[in-house]
C-alpha cells in the first residue's frame, strides 16, 4: 500500500496534468469557435455552386468534359488525406488512417498515389513505405485560401494530365461539437447528383454569355471551392475533437483527484 508521501506525490502530478488539459481545452475551444464560423459562413457558397454543378451534368453533353467523364480503366487513384498536425485529438486522426489504410490497401497499395494533408498521415504512410507524391507538413498554422487554391490546382493538374484516373479525398465532416463524421468522397471525376428533377431544370437554363463559356469558367471553381471546403470541416472538427478529448481528460483528472484525497 502507498504511503502518504506517495499521495501526495501523485496528487500533485494529477493536478498538474488537470492544469495542462484544461488549458488546452480553453485554447481549442477558441479555435473551434473561430474555425466553426468560417466553415459555416463558406458551407452555403459551396452548396450553392455543387446544386450549379449538378444542374450543368442534366446535360448529356457536359458529360464529355474531361472533368467529368468516367475513364474506361482506372489504373491509378490519388488519395488526399487530410489529418492534423497535432496529436491529442482522441481518435480524430486514428479514424481517418484507418479508413484511409483500408481503403488503398483494397485498391492496392503499388497503384495508388498519396497526398497527405497533416503530419499524422505524412508520417503514417512514410513508415510505411507508401508512395506519398506531396505532402503537407505544418499546414494548418498558415490556413488560407490561397493555400486550399494550390492544393486544388495540384490535384486538378495531375488529373488532367492523366497521372491519376481518380482522385479520392478523406477527411472529417463536422457535424456539432460532439460529432465529426469521416468521409471518403470521389473529387474527380465529377459525379452527377441523381436526386434533381431532369426536366424542370433543364428548361430552366439560361446561359449568358453563352454555355460554354459559363461551364468552362465554373468547373475549375466548383472543384476550388469543394476542396477549400474539405479544408474547413476538417479544421473545424479537429478543434471539436481536441476541445472534447481535453475535456474528458480534465474531468478524468479531477476523478482521480477525489480518489487520492479519500486515500489520503
């Protein structure tokens, strides 16, 4: 049995451990406030131009775009996976690695390219020898919309070159506080929505200056602001996530803090 000394002793290590995850939660819970309010002011935006999206592919023809059309024979897919830099997030990244794992394990390891998004997954799938073409380290301190852009253009180009035949992103979708949601979604080549009414909206279309025009333009946009937005949830959900786990861990702490006293 412990004597007193060592009570003390691990009482005052719990309430020094309290101390450090109750201020991390303070601090991740104001970074989730102001990274929950970004996702939501760009969420509409980005609804708004994939329901544009959708409309355009009701049109047998704009499914010829080299954006949209489906490729006989994918060879070779690009897997954006997108994690935190930082640990201490409960099973926020552990999840993403799993699905990510599995997924590219079914399609096979030798033929899949990487782009990782977050330390976590750059230094998971570097351990594990796998063919990582970019990553990105340190990112989310630097957040901006013109980094989200270049990302963008670097998946778009080597898809439009033919590098890749699919580009796959795997992220977290932020659903509240106490919800993140992971999601492996396909970016390219762009899905049709099967849920629109076909001919209330084709007859709808007015294009201006004219058709092609107008999907040249909006395609490239669509695909910019779809990965900004992946962006966004994920920096939202990873603050979810560290605020709650910081918060269990603080109230575990204080826990074992009453059991010590009583042992004492």
């Amino acid at each position: 049995m412990a004597n007193l000394k060592d009570i003390r002793d691990r009482k005052k290590s719990v309430t020094s451990i309290k101390q450090v995850t109750k201020a991390m939660k303070m601090v991740a819970a104001a970074k989730m406030r102001r990274a929950q309010e970004n996702m939501e002011k760009a969420r509409p935006y980005s609804k708004k131009i994939s329901d544009l999206v959708d409309i355009f592919l009701l049109d047998e023809e704009n499914h010829r775009l080299p954006e949209v059309k489906v490729r006989d024979n994918i060879d070779n897919v690009l897997f954006v996976i997108i994690t935190s830099d930082r640990g201490m997030a409960g099973a926020f990244n552990a999840n993403i690695l799993k699905l990510a794992h599995k997924e590219i394990d079914i399609f096979g390891k030798e033929n899949a390219q990487l782009i990782c998004i977050g330390k976590k997954s750059a230094s998971y799938f570097k351990s594990r020898e796998y063919n990582i073409v970019l990553d990105y380290i340190d990112f989310w301190n630097t957040l901006s919309f013109d980094g989200g852009l270049n990302i963008a253009k670097d998946i778009i180009e080597r898809y439009m070159n033919r590098e890749v035949d699919k580009v796959q992103v795997i992220y977290n979708k932020f659903i509240n506080v106490g919800k993140q949601k992971v999601c492996n979604e396909v970016l390219l080549p762009i899905t049709p929505a099967e849920s629109i009414n076909k001919e209330v909206q084709l007859t709808n279309i007015i294009y201006e200056p004219n058709k092609e025009i107008v999907i040249k333009t909006m395609i490239p946009r669509y695909l910019n602001i779809i990965m900004w937005q992946y962006l966004l949830e994920s920096n939202a959900s990873e603050q979810a996530a560290r605020m709650l786990a910081m918060e269990n861990a603080t109230s575990n702490a204080e826990d074992m803090i009453k059991e010590l006293t009583l042992q004492f």
